[in-house]
C-alpha cells in the first residue's frame, strides 16, 4: 500500500457528486472484480457527513498499473481529475474502511413476508424497529451487475492508528481488517 492514485470528482449543476461518485465506484467495482484482486483498497480523504468529492486508490505500483491499463473511469475529464500513481507520503496514520450492514432491511422485510415466516401482527414491529436502527453512515448506491437493482453499500471508518495492518480487500476496496494510509 506505498502508492496510491486520488480522483477528484468535478461535480456540475445538471450532476451532483454523489452521482458521479456512484457511478464511479460502480466501475471501479467492476474492474476490481474483471482483476480478481485483493490487494487494492479505497479511502476517501474528503468524507465528513458525505463520502466527498476525492476517491483514493491504494495498492502497489503493480497493481494500480494493472487497474488502469483499461479506462474503467469512461468519464469525460471535465468531470474528474485522476492523478498519476504516486508514493504515499511518509508519517501518514491508517484506519480501515470497511462496510457497515444493519440486521434489519427492508428487504429481509419483503423475504420474510413471502416466506410466511413473520406473522402479519409482527410486520408493523419490525417496521418500528427497522426505523429506529437505520444506519447514518455515508454510502455510495451501486447497480447490481447481475440485476440491475441499485443498493446502498455503507461505509465505516475505524479510529485511526499508527501502524498498517496487512491483510486482502474485497472488490469494493473495502476491508474489516487490511488498513490504508490516511492523509
């Protein structure tokens, strides 16, 4: 993880950011899967309350090569800037960033339902408690590949910490274990 590329997202006034920045991660998604490696992760530097407008990559300078020998990005450049793979500075801390999944979904609702496992009284309890245990972590809303159905994937950020910890990412860039530098 000594290198890493940043892509500044150029939001316009027909587009939002979160919109470019879906639809960005939905690609980089794809060609992480198309690489079938683990070795790649994200962060994004800019997040507050929202993602924000910068989209790191971590990775060797192997494996960020191999991401963009294919232009996964298929933006204009007027919408995003991608800056070349460069060296992690030094005395940077790291933190994993990782997906967060709540136990109560409204979807697990809908299967429930047509399971005929929750009885018709009990739908409206765990509507209340699906309500109260809402996530209010940012997100980006990616597009199944093999539905077309679009889902919240939602982002945590452990504390930050002094030392890297070495580990595999999935093919969103995310790990409850592996760090990335932060800076």
């Amino acid at each position: 993880m000594n290198y890493f590329i940043n892509i500044k997202l150029n939001p316009s006034k027909e587009i939002q950011e979160n919109i470019w920045l879906n639809h960005l991660y939905t690609n980089f998604h794809k060609r992480l899967y198309d690489l079938k490696v683990d070795s790649i992760g994200v962060s994004f530097p800019k997040y507050r309350l929202k993602l924000g407008n910068v989209f790191r990559i971590h990775g060797s300078q192997t494996d960020l090569g191999m991401l963009q020998e294919v232009d996964w990005i298929k933006e204009p450049l007027k919408f995003c800037y991608i800056s070349e793979i460069s060296l992690v500075p030094d005395g940077v801390e790291y933190r994993t960033v990782s997906r967060i999944q709540t136990t109560m979904s409204q979807s697990k609702l809908k299967r429930l339902i047509k399971r005929g496992t929750i009885k018709d009284k009990d739908i409206k309890g765990y509507k209340a408690k699906l309500f109260q245990k809402s996530l209010d972590n940012p997100y980006v809303e990616l597009t199944s590949m093999s539905n077309g159905q679009r889902h919240r994937r939602f982002i945590q950020f452990s504390k930050l910490q002094k030392n890297s910890i070495i580990g595999k990412f999935d093919t969103f860039g995310l790990s409850k274990i592996a760090t990335v530098p932060w800076f």
